[in-house]
C-alpha cells in the first residue's frame, strides 16, 4: 500500500508520545494474521517483543492479511490490514461524540470504533510536536487560542484512497509471548488516526474484506511496528504469511520485537539477508536491490539498472504486504514473461480472466511443472519461490502468472507482493538496515 510520505525530523520521533506498555522482560508481541483472497490491490506507503497473530482472509473474501486488535477503554475489536507499505495506523471512526465530530453517525455495530465510549480517546492537539507528523489537510485548521483544537490528518494512498480525521492517542490491549506465558499487556498512548471520513477504493469494497482500517508497518516513526518496537526496545518485526490456498487456511503470525530465541544466533542462522535501501523521497517503504533475475537457472539479460532508484527517487523495488500480486518494472517483466512462455510446456487455457498475460491449461496434470523463478538479491540473498507463489489458480484447471508490469517512466516502481510472499519467513530489522527471509522459518513462528 504505497503512500505520499513525509521527510520526517529526528527532533520530531523524539517527541512523539511514548506509550507505556507493561509486559514481562524478555516477552513479545505476537498477533494473528488473517488472508483473505480479494481482486488485487494495492495500499502502497533479545529483548522484550511483541507477537500477533496474522491470519488468511481466504475465508472473508479479500486479498489482504489482517491484524485483530483491541482498541480503547474498555477495549474494541477492530479489523485492520497488515501494511508494510504504510505508516499510519487508523481505525475507521463513528465522528459521534468527538470533539468537532458533529452529530452521530450511523454505523452497525463493530463497523467503526466509537471514540466516546472508551475513556483512554485522546486527540493530540494542533500544536502539539507529535502532529507535525502526520499530513495534514489544506488548509491546516488550528484554533488561534490554542483551546480545544484537535490535530486534524489526511492520509492519502497512492491511488487517490484516503484517510481522514484526527491524530489520537489511545491504549491498546495486546497478548504478549515469553519463555514462560502468555500474558495480557496494554499499551498505553498509542499514536493512531480516529478516521471519520474514509474513501477510495483501496480502504473500501470487496478488497478491504470488511476491515475496520490499516495497521501500517512501515520504516517512519508513527507506525505501529516503530511506536510498539521502540517500547520493547528492538526496532525488528517479522511475519509469516501462510499458504491461502490451504482449506482451513493456517494461522500467520506477526511478531514485534527480537521474537523467541533470539538471545542465540541460531534462528538467523537460516535466513538469507540483502541490505535495505533508503529513498530519502520515500522514506516509508520497504527497497531492496535486484542484481539478476534466473528463469530454470538461466540469467536474463535485464540491466540491474530496470529494478534500482534512478537519481530522482523514481522506480526501485519494495516488499509489500499490503499489496496483493507482484509488479515488475515493464522492461524486466517482458523478458521474464518471454522467458516463462518458452518454459512452460503446458497448453494455453482456452479461457482466462482479464488482466493475466500468460495462463494455462493444468487439467489432468497432477504435478505441473512450472519455470522455477529466483531473484538475486544484492549481498548473494537469492528468492526462490515455490511456483504457487506466482503461478496461482484462477479456475478450475487453470493456472495464471501472477506477476503484472509497472511503467517506470511514470514512476512506477516494482513490488514483491504477498502472494509471493506466502511460505517464507520475513525479518524486518531496523537496527541493522537489512531484509531476511528463509522457507524454514515459517514452522518456528506459528
């Protein structure tokens, strides 16, 4: 989910309201992801931690990962995707009862999360340090007396979706893991957007599965793994997105924090790491360095240059958890396609939905053999997906590249989706800049 970013102060992360969080030393937060399958969209912007369970929405109709979370006093259940393409964390709000919010709204219970029955709600104030950083809405509505004047946001999307309303404070219940048990923390002063006006079709219809709003995971200062990893004090998450394909599907985690065993180098010791890039232009997102791109261990002759930041801040390639298929800058993608055409020695299916270049017949065929794809990573990491992460099942007895181009010159950049995500380990580590991911990991973190 890819957002217009700010250029964000050290002053300012300093600043921004601490929550206090109480849990056992040497815990973490682990939530429950949910997938769920959806047309494809995108949302593009040792040591205590924190462990969440991420589950497949397959059942619920969407093509995201979601986060249940407990908001408020006493707590609300709220739905939200899991975005590593964004930084805000927001919950779609009743403006019933909230200052400035006018007159009830009419929501059915559990659609929104009703700030004036929870007695922790706290708008952050227009001045206040903390409302520098979030975008605001123009013109910037402060009252001249500085009374009674809430921080007023709005978060805009990369296709035009947004979020707006008021940058608050609230306290958030969360179950976290140690050695020892699983316990109840709250976390309190959590920064949040109380969102009352919400439009745009990447946080509405049938690919925001009925979520309540987003959790964003990204690299600056408000997200929801930056507030909660700094509390646990490791700038580190890592989640497993499960195969959605499995009936029931399995139980994804996303984890805050070191996660368990971390006091020993043997949990690393499996995964393959690149470096993390910075764009200082786009500082929310997740880039990584593609060097060379093998179809069936053959190198295609695509210039490292197609995947990479060109000097304006334009192009590269990010991982994205909120982003359904994979795109790939449109030079790269047409000698990948070319390349799985002449490999695939299966029939063209005789029908395919719209949007698919390459799609083919599987019927009868009870092991298809499909071009193995791997991406070489900068620093020798190299991603092997299974087949099943970008050849997926469209219809019965038809299997389609789940890979779409991205024109560059417009600025388009390239993302690895969540589909081609699925089965592996991801280790976002902040303290170190790098990226690291393993297929055997996935077992330890459920």
């Amino acid at each position: 989910m890819a957002t217009r970013s700010l250029l964000l102060s050290f002053l300012l992360l300093l600043l921004l309201a601490s929550p206090c969080l109480s849990a056992s030393r040497g815990s973490f937060l682990k939530l429950p992801l949910l997938h769920r399958p959806s047309p494809p969209r995108s949302l593009s912007r040792r040591g205590r931690s924190a462990e969440s369970p991420v589950t497949s929405g397959a059942r619920f109709g969407a093509g995201q990962y979601f986060v249940d979370l407990h908001l408020g006093t006493p707590p609300q259940r709220l739905l939200l995707v899991a975005d590593t393409g964004s930084d805000l964390v927001w919950a779609r709000c009743s403006a019933c009862g909230v200052v400035g919010g006018g007159g009830c709204s009419r929501r059915a219970p559990g659609s929104a999360f009703l700030a004036r029955r929870s007695s922790s709600f706290r708008p952050h104030h227009c001045y206040s340090a903390s409302c520098r950083l979030v975008p605001r809405p123009s013109p910037a509505r402060c009252n001249r007396t500085r009374l009674h004047s809430a921080c007023r946001y709005e978060y805009t999307y990369s296709d035009g979706s947004l979020s707006s309303g008021f940058f608050s404070r609230e306290t958030v219940t969360l179950n976290t893991t140690s050695a020892e048990a699983k316990t109840a923390a709250r976390l309190e002063g959590l920064a949040f957007g109380c969102g009352f006006r919400v439009s745009g079709p990447s946080v509405t219809g049938s690919s925001f599965g009925g979520a309540q709003g987003v959790m964003g995971l990204g690299r600056g200062p408000i997200s929801f793994s930056s507030q909660l990893g700094r509390r646990f004090g490791s700038n580190k998450f890592s989640y497993c997105l499960m195969d959605y394909t499995l009936s029931p599907p399995p139980t994804s985690y996303l984890i805050i924090g070191d996660g368990p065993g971390e006091d020993d180098a043997e949990p690393s010791s499996s995964l393959a790491f690149t470096p993390l890039l910075a764009n200082p232009l786009a500082p929310t997102f997740y880039y990584v360095g593609i060097k060379r791109v093998h179809v069936d261990g053959e190198r295609l002759p695509i210039d490292p240059s197609v995947w990479s930041l060109d000097e304006l801040g334009n192009g590269g390639t990010i991982v994205d958890s909120g982003t359904t298929l994979t795109f790939l800058a449109e030079p790269g993608y047409r000698l990948i396609l070319a390349a799985m055409r002449r490999r695939v020695g299966l029939p063209a299916a005789g029908s395919a939905p719209p949007g698919f270049d390459l799609c083919v017949n599987v019927t009868g065929v009870r092991r298809p053999r499909l071009p193995r794809l791997s991406l070489v990573m900068e620093g020798g990491a190299v991603l092997t997906p299974p087949a099943r992460n970008y050849f997926i099942e469209v219809a019965e007895g038809v299997r389609c590249l789940a890979v779409r181009p991205v024109e560059t010159e417009r600025g388009g950049l390239s993302v690895i989706g969540n589909v081609m995500q699925q089965g592996f380990l991801w280790e976002f580590d902040g303290n170190r800049s790098r990226l690291g991911f393993s297929r055997r990991g996935c077992a330890a973190a459920s």
